[in-house]
C-alpha cells in the first residue's frame, strides 16, 4: 500500500518535468497539460532545431508555477531518452523528482496516436489535484 500523501502545502520537493519536443505543433498541448503543476517546477526542454527552440520559450516560459526553464537543441538520436541524460544530466541531478515526457505521435505505427498520447498526458498531468497527489505520495516516508 501507498503511504498517505503529504499535503500540498507542505511539498518540499525539488521538482523538475524534462520534454522532448520533436513535434512542435504539440507544443500548446503540453503548455496546457504543464499548467495543471501545482507546486514550482524547472522546465528542461530539448528540441532539434532554432525554430522549435524559439517556439518553446515564447509558449512555455509563461506557464504559472515555472521557476526555470531551459531549452537545449539535441540531435534526434535516442530519441526522448538520449535528451534527458545527456543535455540535462547535472539539471536533474539537482532534482528531488523528474517527470519525463515527450511529444508522441507513434508514426511509426501507421497512424498518428492522438488518443495513446492524451492517454499518456492526462495520467500523469490530468489536474492539479492528481498531481498533488503523486508528488505528496513522493514526499511522503516510506
């Protein structure tokens, strides 16, 4: 069983979301998933390119809650994995708790993966309450 969460007044915990933005038309949807986060957070993003960059701090450095966000541009290599230990290694060593998400079409499958990805989405970003939840559960002792 779960511990009981720490309330969320009372979450100390250094807290960090790293993305991997392939898709840039993703990014207003994420924008609106990231600001359901209850408690401060740094924002590490990685993109493959200037334009995705420049799209990423003009959308992204107004979410509420943002303490710090970074934006590094990556080769497409490892795909979402390769991002978050290379170009934010001694960021989320700082860090208490990491969400790791990304951009997720799937093309590879056939077909965009619209409902999978929002799937994804709203189970770990669905609503600020989940998230105090899951972050207090973190805190809590074991």
């Amino acid at each position: 069983p779960l511990p009981a969460p720490v309330p969320l007044e009372l979450i100390s915990l250094k807290v960090g979301v790293m993305a991997h933005i392939f898709y840039p038309d993703l990014i207003e949807e994420l924008a609106s998933s990231l600001e359901q986060m209850p408690v401060p957070y740094r924002l590490m993003v990685s993109v493959v390119d200037d334009v995705a960059a420049e799209q990423v701090r003009a959308r992204l450095a107004q979410l509420p809650k943002l303490i710090d966000l970074q934006v590094a541009k990556v080769a497409n290599r490892g795909r979402d994995i390769a991002p978050l230990m290379l170009a934010f290694e001694s960021s989320i060593q700082e860090l208490d708790v990491v969400g790791h998400i990304h951009t997720k079409k799937s093309l590879y499958t056939g077909g965009v993966q619209e409902q999978w990805r929002r799937y994804l989405l709203s189970s770990l970003f669905g609503d600020r309450d989940r998230l105090a939840w899951l972050l207090g559960v973190l805190q809590a002792p074991p």
